[in-house]
C-alpha cells in the first residue's frame, strides 16, 4: 500500500489550532522514513490516522461525526496497492451522523454508498482493522504486545496466516460429510428395501421347476387321454351301424347321459369352485397367520422400544449438560432437534396414513367379493334365460301329450307288476352300488389327506421362508455400522499413538499438536476398546437370538416333515383302498347287470311295446312338464335376477375405481411427504453442518449417535401400538376365516348327497328306457360315449390346467427376472453404500487435519519462532548483541497456554521482560511488532508497502532514541517497504527522516 494523496474537509484536529476546514496533501513522490512534526494539537495524529483507509480512528473511540463538524465532511485518499489504484471517499455529516462510503478501482466504481459494503470490501483487500492497527499501524496508546492475552496474540496470528482457508475447508468437509451421509442413509434404506423385496420372491426357482414338472406329467397324461379317446371314437363309429333301429331310445339314452354329465360337470364345476374358495381362504389364513406373527414381534420389541425413549431423555440431558461448553452450537441444535421431531411427525403420519388407506382398501375388496359373489349367484338364473323365455309354450305341447296319454295306459297299470318288483330288488341293488362307486369318489378319507397334506407342505414352506428370513437377519446382525466406525476410530487412535514412538527424544515439548494429539489418543483407545467389546457382545447377543429362532423353526420344519410323511403314507394306502372297494364294486355292478338284463328282457316280452307310452309319460313327459314349469316359474326372478346383474356390476365398477384412487391419492400425498422429509433432511444437514465441534467434538458426536439411535427405535413405538391394534383384527379375521372354511366342507357335503340322489334318479330313469332296446349293444354304445365324454372332459381339463401353467410359468419367469435384477441392484446400490463410506472416511481426515487442532495448530506454533527471528535480526542490526528475545507460549510446569516474553541478554542471562526498565521494553517490544508486521506480510500474502507509528520513541532519550528510530530504517531493508510515516517530538529523530510533514500556524508543508 503506497499513499499518493489525501484531501480532509471538516476535520476538528486541523481546525482547533490549524484553524482549516479542508487540508490536500500530494503524497506521491515521498518515499523512505517520513516524519510528521509540529507542536501538540495541531493535527499530526488526525492526518496519519486519515492514511489509514478504515472508517475509524484508531486512537479515538465514538463515531466518525464526534471527530468532524461540518454536515460535509469527507476524507478522500488515494493509494496504490497490488498494482492497481484505489480512491476511496468516507463521506460524513457531523449532524446526523449519516455517513457513506466510496471506492473505486483504477477508476471503476467498487461501492457506491453503502457504509457496510465499503467495511467489506477494505477487509477483503486489506485484511481485518484488528490485523492492521495491530502490524503495520502503530497509533497513539496502542496496546502493548505484553498487554495481550494469548488468545488475542493467537487471534492475530490466525489472521496474518490466512487459517480462514482451512476453516474454510473444514467447513467444506464438515457439509460434504453431512450430505455424503444422508446420500448413505438413502443407500441404506435403498438396500434394506431390495433385501426385502429379494426375500418376498422366496424359493422362486424350486416352485417354476415344480410347476414345469407339473406341465410335463399332465402333457404326458393328456397324450394317454387322447388315445384313450380315439379308440372310443372308433368303437362309436363300429356299433353306430348296428343301432339303426334303436336310433329313438338311443337318443333318448343320449338325453339322460347327457343329463348325467351335466350333473357331474355341475359336481365339478362346484367342486372347483369350492376348491378355489377353499385354496383362498388357506391363503388368506396363511398371510393372516404371517401377519400376525410378524405383528407379534414387532409387539415384542415394546420393551426395547421404551427402553430406548427412556434413554433418549437421558441423552438429551447429557446434551444439555454439554451446552454451556457448546453454546455457540445452541441454535443450529435446537433448529435440528425441531427439524428432526418434524420429520419423526411426518414418517408417524405416513405410517397412519398408510394404515388407514390400507383398511380401506381392504373393506373395498371385501364389499367388491362380496358382490362378485351375488354375480356368481345370479350367474345359473341368468344361464337359462332363453330356456326360461321359451318354457311358457312348452308347457302347453307337454299338457296336450300328456292327456292323450293318460288315455292311453289307464288298462295297462296292473300287467307286469310281479315281474316290477324283482326287478325293483334288482335295481335297488344297482343304486346302491352305483352310490357306493360315487362315495368312493368322493372319499371323505382321501380329499381330507389331501386337504391336510396340503396345509402341511404350506406349512412348510412357509417355515423354509422364515428361516431363509431369519438367516439374512442374521448376516445383517453380523455387518455392525457402528462396530466398522468403532474400529476405524481405533486404528485412527493407534496410528496417532504410533506418532509418539517417531518423537525426538530430546524433545521436552507438551504443546505440539501431534503429541497432543498423540496422548489424548493413548487416553481415549481403552474407552474404545471398551465401546468396541460391548458392540461385540450385542452383536454375539442378537446373533445368538437368531440362532435360537433359526434352531427352533428348524425344530418345527422337522415335525412338519414327519407330519407331511405320515400324511403321505397315510394318503397313498387310503387310495389304495378305494381302487381296491371300487373294483369290487364293479365287478358286482356289472354281475348284477347281467341278472337285471335278463328279468328285463322277460319284462319287455309280457309287456310289449305299448308300455313305452307309460316311461314317456312318468318319465319324459310329467318330469318335463315340471321342470318346465319351473322354468317358467322363474320368469320374474330371470327379470330381477338381470336388473340386480346391472346393479352390481356398476357397483363393482365403482369400488374398483375408488380402491385405484385411494391407491393414487395415497401416492401423491406420500410423494408430497417425501419431498417434506427431504427438504427437512436438507435442512437438518445444514444445521449440522453449522456446528462448530471445536470442544470435545467425539464425546459431543458419541452422545448424538446414541440419541438419534434411539430416537429411531422411540419412533418405531406407534408401530407397536399400530401392531397391536392389528393382531387383535388379524386373530378375529383367523377365526372367521377357519369357520368360513369349515362351512364351506358342509356346503359340500350337501351339495353331494343332493346331487347323488339327482343322479340316482336319472341313473334309474336311464335303466328302465334301457330294457326296451338291445341292451347290450346300447350297454356298448354308452359305455363308449361315456368314455368319450370322460375323455373329452378330461382333455379338456388338462388343456385348462396346462394353459393355467403356462400362465403361471410365465409369471413366475418374470417374478425370477425381478429377482435376479433386484440382486443385481443390491449389489450395485451395496459398492456404491461403500464408495459413500470411503469418502466419508477421506472427508472426515481433511476435516480432523484442518481443524484448529490440526494444521491450524502447526501453523500457530510455529510462527512464534519465525516472528522471534525477525525481532532478533532487527534488535542486532540496531542495538548490536545486547539483547535477544524469545516468546514462551506453553508453561512447562502446568502446561497451559502463555505468552511470556523471555529476554537473553548479551551474557547469555535470562529475564522477564516485565523485569527491564521502560526504555529496554519500548525498543523491544518494537522490534517483537515490527516481527510481527514482517511476519503477516510475508504469510498473509499482502503486499504493504507503508508502515506507520505515532510517538513511539516518547519514553526514550538520545542515542536510544535514534537508535529506535534505526529499527524502522532495518524494518524497511528487512520487508522491503517503501514508506515509514512517523510522529516524533524528538529533534534528532526527525532530523534522520528522510522527508518531512511540518505542522505549524502557516499551515501544512511537505518537504
């Protein structure tokens, strides 16, 4: 900094005794020791202090306006710094006290007016006011270096060394940590949910080979079927020339076989259905069941869960106990405690708001099942609405037939009753084998080893599942975060501790910082050590406990399989038993049907033909004309039936599309509450991030870990009250489910024993139209259309079974596709979960080494020496060997921090400074700030070319006082300044400036 001009306007010190009201100075051929002389009170201080480019005076405290009198005052200096020209104008009226302030640079406006933006902008270029009336402007009754307490030295120190930029990069580090942290905990959650998601898919592969297997087995049965109902098919076309003349009977055989089948599709239809209803409630229990026992360990961490809200007050008050230690961290704790209840608050309400969506929805899919189920009612009505429509007419035809027949058999009733009732014995015992064969096919004995078979192999696998669960809990119990942060802490405590081994041992220094730091780690790694243990132990702890459960389920997995092998057991003998009855029965069945047949043809004989009149009337004609009228008796219920149909259909329409809006209006309130807790999370990082860790940081850090640890399990409370508000649901819903169950084995049951009499029925009414034609080539022809139908139906079946594969083939690939992505994605989100620690790991070391006891401590300590160099080299090159000067900063005897300024005389003595009479301290204390000076130009990277002194040599006389003066002649060779603008009421002193500013009645000269 190199003055070229100042102009005054309105200064009190140039118009007490001056009598100016305006002074302008040309500055800019003046060069080397300046002296400013004259007597007292005309000025001299008022115009060095006007050098300085603050808006103060150093000397004089109360505002600029108590220094000035008139409503235009201005100070206007120009200098040159760095290379470029800088003007800057302080304007002030000494009556309001308004005051603005201008800079402009190489012409080009800086500041435009604004006080604070002119303060701003000379700090940024000259560094702090402190910094500067501390180094190269000495003012008027300055403080003395010895009046100093250390931290004020150590202030400056951190000021002239620019340690700012490491603040700075702590800082930098102190955010980059926070927001690699909160890039981790998404990491985190993102790999949680994908294991989560992994162990939803379970055992995907062992079911697609089962399935595939399944696929297989039917295309092979479907192949035996198919030529099964080829050779029917042929023996069909062989007989067909042969029943020519039974075409009318065989057609009516037809009907009732027809009849016949329409009743066992019927059977099987219900059967399939009830199946399904039957399979779905065993799914429901299952994952009610599921529910409720992951409901009940949720209910059992209560405990833990409470003992951690204790804990979390305990912690907080530990936090407390720390903040009158912390308390410039006050506010950005506060302001992170609220943003973090805040966040608590919201992932509370998404969670009650996800509960309350998904009773919903629930109760919308039971009020949509429950009408599907009217459909399904409604379906048979609607099923025969052309068959009912046309009922009304047929009914008319079948009355007239039937009163023409009427007249027809009156005569004919008494003949053939003897031979009636032997065969009515005869068939009697024919329905009773033929209910014998359909109660072996629904063998109460075999469908309930299935049934029970079934929800064993469930039951196992759904045990297999909890202990592939219950084995990925136990790998993530074992991968301990904190036991990895407890570890690195230790190794980051040895390595400091092995800095001690590398110590000079002549070196009797307490107060460097990597000593320091290395006993403070040699104190602190057996409370690691210990932290380190008791992460051990808990993680023994929970994977003993898992253990345990893995043990137990296994236990239980083995029951199961026993269980599962006796069922088996039991099934295939069961089975067994039946083919066995049924053969017998068959081969009764048909030794009786020989008998029948033969009673049957000498029935035809005494009979004849008319009595085909009689079966057409009681069998075809009377039960058609019922059934008819049956028909057309629901033509009101067909019309009801169709108007419900509508009703329910739009209604279903309608809980669909509610259940899919509660689904979407769900969505967007929960992504509105993401982007709440993200920008709360951003602001909680930015609060953390705010708060300066400067006194025991790792006990401050250790207690908040702790706190938000807990404060993670306090929050899950809800969820346990949640849980068990549900599990009491989830046991009712059991209980109606199993009842629901075995109501539907009843309406089985009767849905059997009301189809075996229907089929008896026609099976009867198939015999008697039997006895009139050929039987044994009709027996023939039927037995080959039932083998057709069967087969027929059987193919069909397994076409419906195989396609239901294939469908279910092809989910599954895609549920493996899932899987194997999200494995995939588990492992990339995994190396990326490491990257962010690594870096977090690098941005913690930059943090630690530039804090203040890191480099910045290595920079303070070493600075000392440097600036006792420079005052050693200025006291020889003005005063000779007489006198050097060391600073003491560390006491050796309690090791706290000083600032003692230790005196070496010529003889190699030692002495306090405070011990040297007043002239021997002002030139020493002269040359320790000069040392200074040339110390923060050289660190501080700012160029001074001038220095300043107001009336330093006051105490001294003499010799002693050119001496003095000789010091600022060494300061300028030693820092290469250009300028020493000086105030000295000493003759001699002035005389050995070089130029002179002279202060008398004429006013001001530069000479």
């Amino acid at each position: 900094m190199k003055i070229k001009n100042i102009k005054v306007r309105g200064a009190i010190g140039f118009k007490k005794n001056l009598g100016l009201d305006e002074i302008e100075l040309d500055l800019s051929n003046q060069s080397g020791l300046i002296a400013l002389a004259g007597p007292n009170g005309y000025g001299k201080t008022t115009l060095l202090e006007s050098l300085s480019p603050f808006r103060t005076f150093a000397s004089r405290s109360g505002a600029l306006k108590h220094h000035f009198f008139l409503r235009d005052s201005f100070r206007d200096l120009s200098f040159e710094y760095g290379g470029d020209l800088y003007r800057t104008l302080v304007k002030v009226d000494a009556d309001s006290d308004r005051s603005e302030g201008f800079i402009w640079k190489n012409g080009a406006p800086q500041v435009d007016g604004k006080v604070t933006k002119y303060n701003e902008y000379i700090v940024s270029l000259l560094g702090s006011a402190n910094l500067f009336y501390n180094s190269v402007f000495c003012a008027q009754n300055a403080d003395k270096l010895s009046d100093m307490t250390t931290g004020q030295v150590k202030q400056l120190f951190v000021e002239f060394l620019r340690l700012d930029r490491l603040t700075g990069y702590e800082n930098a580090a102190k955010k980059c940590i926070g927001v690699l942290h909160g890039m981790g905990l998404q990491e985190e959650r993102g790999i949680d949910t994908l294991k989560e998601r992994i162990g939803q898919f379970g055992a995907i592969e062992v079911e697609l080979h089962r399935v595939v297997e399944d696929e297989e087995r039917i295309t092979g049965d479907r192949a035996a079927e198919e030529k099964f109902l080829k050779e029917a098919v042929d023996k069909i076309e062989t007989l067909k020339e042969t029943l020519a003349q039974n075409k009318v009977n065989t057609e009516r055989v037809k009907d009732l076989d027809s009849d016949i089948q329409a009743i066992h599709d019927e059977i099987s239809v219900r059967k399939m259905k009830i199946a399904e209803q039957y399979s779905d409630i065993d799914l429901r229990l299952f994952s009610s069941t599921q529910s409720a026992e992951q409901l009940r360990a949720t209910i059992a961490r209560k405990e833990e869960l409470l003992a951690a809200a204790d804990q979390v007050k305990v912690l907080e008050g530990d936090i407390e106990a720390l903040k009158e230690t912390l308390s410039h961290n006050e506010i950005n704790t506060k302001r992170r405690d609220e943003l973090q209840r805040d966040i608590t608050i919201i992932h509370s309400e998404i969670t009650d708001r996800k509960g309350e969506s998904s009773n919903q929805e629930q109760k919308i899919d039971q009020e949509i099942a429950d009408a599907k189920t009217d459909v399904s009612n409604l379906n048979p009505i609607i099923a025969k609405t052309e068959e009912i429509r046309g009922a009304a007419g047929e009914a008319m035809e079948l009355d007239e037939d039937i009163e023409f027949l009427v007249g027809r058999l009156e005569g004919t009733e008494v003949k053939g009753r003897a031979l009636a009732e032997e065969i009515s014995k005869n068939e009697q015992r024919q329905n009773e084998i033929t209910r014998a064969v359909l109660e072996l096919g629904k063998d109460l004995g075999v469908y309930g080893l299935e049934t029970q078979l079934n929800e064993v192999l469930e039951e196992i696998k759904g045990i297999e599942q909890e202990i592939e669960k219950f084995d990925r809990d136990k790998v993530e119990a074992q991968q301990s975060f904190a036991l990895v942060q407890v570890e690195s802490d230790i190794k980051s405590s040895q390595d400091t501790m092995a800095l001690l081994e590398k110590r000079d041992p002549t070196c009797q220094s307490e107060t460097c910082s990597f000593i320091v730091a290395g006993i403070e780690a040699e104190a602190k790694l057996p409370g690691l050590e210990k932290q380190k243990q008791d992460i051990l132990d808990m993680i023994k702890k929970n994977v003993d406990s898992i253990q345990e459960k893995i043990a137990e389920k296994r236990r239980s997995l083995q029951l199961r399989t026993g269980r599962r092998d006796a069922f088996q057991k039991d099934l295939d003998a069961e089975r067994q038993a039946v083919a066995i009855e049924k053969g017998r029965l068959d081969k009764e069945f048909e030794s009786n049907r020989i008998l029948l047949t033969d009673k049957n043809q000498a029935r035809v004989i005494l009979l004849s033909r008319w009595q085909s009149d009689k079966f057409l009337l009681d069998n075809e004609l009377k039960p058609a004309l019922e059934e008819t009228q049956a028909l057309v008796n629901l033509v009101p219920k067909l019309a009801i039936a169709e108007s419900r149909l509508i009703d329910l259909a739009k209604k279903i329409k309608e809980l669909t599309e509610k259940k899919s809006q509660l689904q979407v209006d769900l969505d967007q309130w929960a992504d509105t509450q993401n982007t709440r807790l993200t920008e709360l999370q951003d602001k909680v990082n930015e609060a953390v991030g705010n708060i300066d860790p400067t006194t025991t940081p790792q006990a401050v850090e250790s207690k908040k870990e702790l706190l938000e640890h807990n404060r993670a399990l306090a929050a899950q409370l809800p969820q346990v009250e949640i849980a068990e508000s549900r599990l009491a649901d989830l046991e009712k819903k059991i209980e109606e489910l199993t009842e629901k169950k075995s109501q539907l084995q009843v309406e089985l049951d009767q849905m059997m024993s009301s189809q075996a009499t229907r089929l008896a029925e026609l099976n009867s009414k198939r015999l008697e139209i039997e006895a009139l034609i050929n039987l044994n080539a009709d027996q023939d022809i039927r037995t080959a259309e039932r083998r057709q139908t069967m087969h027929t139906n059987t193919i069909e079946d397994m076409d419906k079974q195989i396609a239901a594969i294939k469908e279910q083939i092809t989910i599954l690939n895609q549920k493996l596709e899932e899987k194997k992505a999200a494995e995939k994605t588990l492992v990339t989100r995994q190396a990326e979960y490491d990257r962010i620690k690594g870096e977090i790991s690098q941005w913690d070391y930059l943090k630690l080494a530039c804090s203040k006891t890191g480099l910045q401590a290595l920079e303070i300590d070493g600075v000392a020496p440097l600036v006792t160099g420079y005052a050693n080299d200025l006291l020889s090159q003005s005063f000779g060997p007489n006198f050097s000067v060391k600073l003491v900063t560390q006491d050796p005897e309690t090791g706290k921090e000083v600032l003692d300024i230790i005196v070496i005389r010529g003889d190699g003595s030692e002495t306090k400074l405070e011990n040297l009479s007043g002239g021997e301290k002002v030139w020493i204390l002269k040359a320790l700030r000069l040392a200074m000076t040339l110390v923060s130009k050289e660190k501080s990277g700012r160029n001074f070319e001038s220095f300043f002194a107001d009336e330093e040599d006051g105490p001294l006389d003499g010799e002693k006082a050119c001496n003095f003066i000789g010091l600022y002649r060494s300061m300028m060779n030693v820092g290469k300044f250009g300028d020493c603008f000086y105030i000295s009421h000493n003759p001699d002193v002035v005389a050995m400036a070089d130029h002179h500013i002279r202060f008398s009645g004429e006013g001001i000269k530069v000479a």
